[in-house]
C-alpha cells in the first residue's frame, strides 16, 4: 500500500494536525520501550468520553464491562444535555462535564489517560490529532474520517502515536470477534484457496431524524445539523462510509488490503422530503490486487428484507464471515465462544495499556474508511477511480475548516455525471 509521505498532504491535512510537530509527522515508530503515559505508576484506566450519544455512552458502557480498575472521569459533547444524561449515568463529577465545540479540548485537558472518541465521523481527524498530541490511549469509532483529506491525516496522526507509545483500537469490532478471527486464519491460512471474489452488504431499514422543533429550534442550523448529523455527507460520509464499512473491512481483511479500483452507482429514492445529501442505496465494484472482484451493495429502505454480512470466494470454497462457516474442500464451523465484540476491542486495549505492548489499528481502520469513501466519490461521480489517486490525488475536503455555531452546510444531492471528481 503507498503510504502518506509528507510532501503528499494538502495544506488542510496541516491544519487538521496543527497541535504536533512537522518533524512528528513522518516519524516512523522507532522500537522504544512503551511508557504508560499519563498512567505511569498506576494501573486505573480514567476514560473521558467525547461525544455522549448513543454510540459513545455504549462505548463508555463496553469499557467499564471490559477489565476491572476502569473509571469514567470525565465527559464532552457539543449539546448540553448530551453531557448532563452521561453524566448522570457514569457518575461523573460536574466539573468534569463539559459541552460546547471545544468540550474535546477540556476532556482531553482533564485527569484522564483513555480517551473515548465517538463525536460525528467529520470530526475524528481533529479530535484523534488533539488526542494524539495530549498523549492519550484511543478508543476510537468507526469511520474516521468522511473525504480522503481527512483520512490521510488520520494515517499521518497514527505515526505520531506510535512514536508516543499511544496504543489505538478502532471500533471494527469484528477484528476483536473469535469467530472472525477464526474464520479469517483459516481464509489466510488457503482453505479457501485463490481468492476469486466476494459480496458484501449492509442493506436495512431507515434511520432516525429530528425535526428542527421544541429545544432544537433555538439553535443554528450548523448545531442543528450536527444533531441530524448522519443526514449530510460531511458529518457522516454516507451509509457506505459510516455503515457499510463494517463490511467493506471485513473484505480488506479477507484479501489482505485494500481494493485497486472503484466503481459504482447509487442514489436517493427513498428518502422523501427529508433533509439531507445522502444517498440511501449504493452498489459498488471493487477490484483487489489479485483481480478479484467484490461487489458491495447497502442500502436503506423500509419494510424490505434485511441482510447484513460477507461472503468471501476462492478457488476451493466459499465462506460467510459473518456465520463464521467455510463450506468445500476445507469445511469449518466455528463453535466456540464469542464475547461481545463491543467488549473484547476495549479488553484488548485495555490489556495492551497495561503490558505496555503495542497495538494501533488507525492505519487499517483509516484505509478501510478510505475505501469506503471510495465507493462513495466512484458512485458520486460515475467515475471509475483508483486507490492510488485517493491516496496521491484526490483533494477532496469535505469537512468544514472552523467549525462551529452559525449558518448550516448544505450541500447538494449528488447527481452523477454532474458531480465533480475532486
């Protein structure tokens, strides 16, 4: 895979990284023994979460599940009330409870040592670059970033981390998953033989959103946005960026890297008169280095069949990660247990702290976000597109530079043809 040099970042992936050193940002790790950072001398993970919704309080609510000596010490989110009910659930003082857009900053600037990043995936490069630069472990949520700018900067950040010592899980649970992990060996491991293709897909019902009503009606429409925030490309990257890239890294894991070319079509159809730019249905050709090719599709429609998961092809068989089943010449079913995923991946890091190993999964989790996104621009625009130019070319920048309470971003719903490849 080509990875990032310095020379290849835009002006923004800079500005994203403002808070660390030129210097840092091409450092490869250099083998140094880890130092627990701020948990030197002692054994208590203090989390602080940022961005209290669902995801990030269930977050929270894993890694108190996952390992003894976890508190939550601290707690941001953009909306007040967001903050308070997290509060109030994991018994955190008020003074560490903070809202407002620069809520990251007073967690990350309070007693904490993990961090918790689940705000809106627009805002993962800043936030995991702040947290980074604060020395801070990270768990951080899926996807990490909605345009290739973003997930560029995301790979940059992470070489930082490792010249900390920073261990960083991503929340692609399935990589945490035994009955994954032991499908996947055995894919690695050529029971399937040559890999000739595959289907993924996360194709489901709609999704929530909130009129700009009641308390809602009394903030700018840039905040209002952000609570609505999977309806607009920027604050979510799309369905296939914030959903489906469960799937999509399922398949980069079976072929051992990302795909070489894109190439899709979609549109919006079912989602009526609400607001919003994104599409709520993708289907998605993707070309991996050994010529296979994996379709992907997902999709949001009400009252239709639900079927979300993968299925890997080769030469001898046929596997369906998601049932953890290989059926041909090398059968297997897993039988053994599984430990909520959601748990395991806060396990792990957690163990990772405190034998001061190494683990940091922003890398991969960055490219399969960046894969995702593009199947999004190849869809987007009608336009066939490589990996090389989403890792050398593109410019697309998504996310606005200074965010913040004022007029909303509304941008238009992609037309394909029309859509430009930026």
């Amino acid at each position: 895979m080509t990875k990032p040099r310095v020379s290849d970042l835009t002006r923004r992936d800079f500005v994203r990284l403002s808070s660390l050193t030129a210097g840092a940002a091409v450092l490869a790790s250099t083998g140094t023994p880890r130092v627990f950072g701020a948990n030197a001398g002692s054994d208590k993970i203090r989390v602080g979460v940022i961005g209290c919704g669902g995801r990030g309080s269930g977050a929270a609510k894993n890694c108190l599940d996952s390992s003894p000596g976890v508190e939550i010490v601290a707690v941001g989110d953009l909306f007040e009330q967001q903050a308070v009910k997290a509060r109030d659930r994991f018994k955190v003082s008020a003074e560490k409870t903070f809202w407002g857009f620069d809520a990251y900053q007073k967690v990350l600037g309070a007693d904490v040592n993990y961090v918790i990043l689940a705000a809106p995936p627009g805002f993962r490069p800043s936030h995991f670059a702040a947290a980074v630069a604060a020395g801070k472990h990270i768990f951080m949520e899926k996807p990490v970033a909605v345009d290739p700018v973003g997930a560029r900067a995301v790979m940059a950040t992470a070489k930082i981390a490792d010249e900390k010592n920073l261990c960083i899980v991503a929340g692609t649970q399935r990589r945490h998953q035994a009955s994954y992990i032991e499908t996947m060996k055995r894919i690695q491991d050529g029971a399937l033989g040559e890999l000739t293709g595959g289907q993924c897909y996360w194709n489901g019902d709609g999704i929530w959103f909130r009129e700009k009503t009641g308390w809602l009606a009394d903030v700018s429409d840039f905040e209002w946005q952000c609570w609505n925030w999977y309806h607009w490309d920027w604050l979510s990257g799309d369905q296939i960026v914030e959903q489906h890239i469960h799937n999509i890294d399922v398949m980069n894991w079976a072929f051992g890297g990302p795909p070489e070319k894109f190439y899709g079509m979609g549109g919006r159809q079912n989602r009526g008169s609400i607001p919003g730019n994104i599409w709520d249905h993708f289907s998605v050709e993707m070309d991996y280095a050994n010529g296979a090719r994996v379709s992907s599709s997902c999709r949001h429609a009400a009252k239709t069949s639900t079927r979300i998961g993968e299925r890997v092809v080769g030469t001898k068989g046929v596997a369906i990660p998601n049932n953890a089943t290989i059926t041909g010449a090398n059968p297997f079913t897993y039988a053994g247990p599984n430990v909520d995923p959601m748990v395991q991946e806060h396990a792990n890091l957690i163990t990772n702290i405190r034998a001061n190993t190494r683990i940091n999964e922003a890398v991969r989790v960055a490219e399969s976000t960046l894969t995702a996104i593009g199947g999004r621009i190849a869809a987007y625009t009608g336009r066939e597109i490589s990996w090389k130019w989403l890792m050398e070319g593109s410019k697309l920048d998504i996310f606005p530079a200074n965010p913040g309470p004022g007029a909303g971003v509304y941008g238009a719903v992609p037309i394909p043809g029309a859509n430009p490849l930026v």
